[in-house]
C-alpha cells in the first residue's frame, strides 16, 4: 500500500498497520480467513481464540501467517478449552 493512503495514529505506529482499525476477536467468527482478509486490507485483525484449543490457535496462527505478511493478533484467555495451557497464553 502506498504511504499515501496510510493513516499515521498512535495504534498505527504500535501495531504496524496502515488503518486505524481493529477486527475483533468474535467467537467463531474471527478466524484465519477473516483476520487474513482484515489484515490485507490494512486493519488489525484478531483471531479469536475463546472457541479454540491451543492447538487449534497454534494451527490458527499458522495459517494466517503463511497467508500474510502483514500484522495479526490473537486473543488468549484461559477459557475452558485452554485451562490446561493457561499459562502459555
């Protein structure tokens, strides 16, 4: 994307991307097509790893990254599926 295009604001310098935007983590939304898309087009998009196992947002992860250069984020909260990963998160 050209620099032209870009907006320069404080979540944008932190995050690397070039709009101001966040795609949040939504349940079983927010997976790797949706954040590679989001990220594509410039925003932040966030995987949502509430519904997932650590496997299954390990494989998340992957995916998307091999998808896009750009920047991602996920979601880590100990929920049920993850308790007995909690501590990597």
């Amino acid at each position: 994307m050209s620099t032209s295009n870009r907006i320069s604001t404080p979540l944008t310098t932190l995050t690397g991307v070039d709009h101001p935007i966040v795609q949040t983590g939504m349940g079983w939304v927010a997976g790797p097509k949706l954040v590679t898309a989001t990220a594509q087009a410039g925003a932040l998009g966030i995987l949502a790893s509430a519904t997932m196992t650590l496997e299954q947002l390990e494989k998340a992860i992957v995916e998307v990254k091999s998808r896009t250069e750009r920047p991602l984020a996920s979601t880590c909260a100990p929920t049920p599926l993850m308790r007995p990963h909690a501590r990597n998160c």
